[in-house]
C-alpha cells in the first residue's frame, strides 16, 4: 500500500475538485480524497458522476459511490484500476494538488430511506463495490435503525480487502463515530470478509456460504428473513442477479426511493 501527501490547489475546471490524497491499495485498486463543493448535500450510499476531461476536451466521466459519510467535509472514492479503461487508465495516475470533475447530483438506490424498518441490516458487497457501505457504516443512522449491522465483502485476493478492513477497523476505534454515534455503536458490527482464489480465514463466495449455512453458523444469526432482516447488494452483475435471486427466495421484496421493502440493488455501475 502507498498513500501520496494531502495537497491542496484552486480548482479551475467546470464542476471541479481538487484532490487532497490518494492511497494505492495493490496493483488494482486505489482510493482518493477530494474537496466538497460546499452546495452538495447527499444521502450516504449514494453516487455522483466523476471523471476526467478527455483528450477530444469533452468531459469522461462514470458513476461512483460516495464513500465518505454524509457528514465529512471532504468526498472519499473507491476504484478499480482498468488499465486499457477510457478513465481509470487514466485517474488511477492522479495526485493530490490534481483536479477531476465532479458532477453534484448524487442518486442512488443504497439509501436508508428505500427500505422498511428491520432488526437487521445486511450490507453484500464485492470487489469495489464496498464503497457505497463505506459511507453508510459511518453513517448514525445505521446504527439507529438496526439492532445489527453485518457488512459481507468477497473478494479474489487477501489485498483487495486491505481497505475495507481497515476502514472496519477505524470506525471500531473512532472517537468521532462514537460521539456521533453513541459509545458502544461498534457492537453492533459484525464483518464478515471472504476470498474465491487466494487462501484466507474464510474461503468461498458468501452466496456459496449461505446456502450452505455456514455465515449463519459463524455469525449466530438464523437466515434471512422479511421479518427481521434488511438488504443492500452492490457488486459484480453476477453477483447481483444471484443474491437478488437468493433474497427473493428468502422471502424479501426489492424495495426503491418510490416504494421501500426488504432490499435494495445498486445497478448504475460494476465493479
């Protein structure tokens, strides 16, 4: 892991930020900081449009999930690297002190507000798509909302969850979270990461370990059901059809801003 020094510049672009740090993960993946335009207001778990203006001079730009908090002053991403990608090619290179554009109209469907009460909320994440749950497991609504929070992250290697594990790890120690939240808030979060190819503690793509029963086993909680337990998905396609397929077998209904119900996919981007 590298992080690059937090540096600030004017921004000059239309719409643009300015990066303050970026940290490199392993050869695939990184994060990065950017200032916050002080009129964007956002529902933690949703994305804005960011990118780069492109070699033609036209804007490139995709969707990506806010993974900082509602409440920080500054915007968090999560990406992937995609070395023949039009933009990652390209943003996986920035450093502090270097703009992106940033379009302020953040939407989404991983939002508290799409879903009915529950006693439990689970967070089904793979690869990059951790990002979105990054932002809501620092949010106090989470913790206000739902006796348990369980946030499931599969990924192909041991380093590719290097980031949600510390991020994990941070929000138990964190003074401001506590604050925040309440002192004692980090009980109620239980972190279950897998691997699919290198050896790790846990082995298997979570849909495999629910069928068989072993995350229910491991973490003492029966299955999932419309009663007590509340979903959001945000993956790979083939990971979201799956666990769509599987939570509807479990008896929930796909919820949205319009109409909230036991789960939610986040479809505007893979990862």
């Amino acid at each position: 892991m590298t992080e690059t020094s937090p540096a600030v510049k004017t921004p000059t672009l239309p719409d643009s930020q300015t990066v303050t740090a970026v940290t490199h993960w392993t050869d695939r993946l990184f994060s990065f900081r950017v200032t916050r335009p002080a009129s964007l207001r956002f529902r933690s778990g949703e994305f804005v449009m960011i990118g780069l203006m492109g070699d033609n001079g036209k804007p490139l730009l995709r969707a990506y999930s806010i993974a900082s908090p509602s409440w920080d002053e500054e915007l968090e991403f999560y990406s992937i690297k995609v070395q023949d990608g039009p933009l990652t090619s390209r943003l996986q290179h920035i450093q502090p002190g270097d703009e992106i554009i940033l379009r302020p109209k953040p939407v989404g469907t991983l939002v508290h507000d799409a879903l009915l009460p529950g006693r439990r909320i689970w967070f089904f994440a793979t690869g990059t798509g951790f990002a979105p749950f990054a932002s809501l497991l620092r949010d106090p609504q989470t913790y206000e909302d739902y006796d348990e929070v369980i946030i499931t992250h599969t990924c192909r290697e041991r380093g590719e969850l290097t980031y949600g594990a510390q991020l994990i790890d941070g929000i138990r120690k964190d003074p401001l979270l506590a604050e925040l939240i309440g002192e004692g808030f980090h009980e109620k979060l239980r972190y279950y990461p897998t691997t699919t190819r290198e050896d790790s503690p846990k082995m298997g793509r979570i849909t495999d370990l629910m069928r068989d029963g072993t995350v229910f086993a491991d973490l003492g909680v029966p299955p999932l059901s419309a009663e007590c337990d509340r979903a959001m998905v945000c993956g790979n396609l083939a990971f979201n059809l799956e666990i769509k397929d599987m939570l509807e077998g479990y008896g929930l209904d796909e919820g949205a801003n319009s109409k909230p119900a036991h789960y939610v996919v986040e479809k505007a981007f893979l990862d």
